[in-house]
C-alpha cells in the first residue's frame, strides 16, 4: 500500500485519470468534489468522509475551500 498526501487550495484540482490500484480517498479537512467515472457526475464529500475507487474507474477531485485529502493506493 502506498498513501499519498494532497494539500489543495482552494479552486485547485487533480485531473481525471486511472490507476491500476484501487484507491481511497479520504478529506482530513476542507470539502471538495469528487468524480465518479467522469467529471459530469461527482459526489461532495466533507472532512471525514471518503470514496472508493475500484481499479482503472477514472476518477480525480477538485477543492471548493482549501482542502487536505489522504489517498491510499493498493
């Protein structure tokens, strides 16, 4: 398992893409958007919650206040 930390400003944004890994991705603070297979269709989510990506689903996130996100790759 690999985790990665992402600090986010507000208005920045991890573009859509793929992994062959699942992910998860976990808000530690802030809010944001995050996608669900395309940047159409995204979920909110707010700190403590957090989304499952399975493998090679495209997914990506962007912040609507300065945000900090934990992504566990495995």
């Amino acid at each position: 398992m690999r985790s990665i930390l992402f600090c986010l400003r507000k208005g920045q944004k991890v573009p859509l893409h793929t992994s062959h890994h699942r992910v998860i991705t976990l808000v530690l603070s802030g809010k944001g958007g995050f996608f669900l297979g395309s940047e159409e269709n995204s979920v909110e989510l707010k700190e403590g919650e957090f989304v499952l990506y399975e493998r090679e689903e495209p997914h990506g996130f962007y912040a609507l206040e300065d945000m900090v996100v934990l992504a566990f790759i495995f």
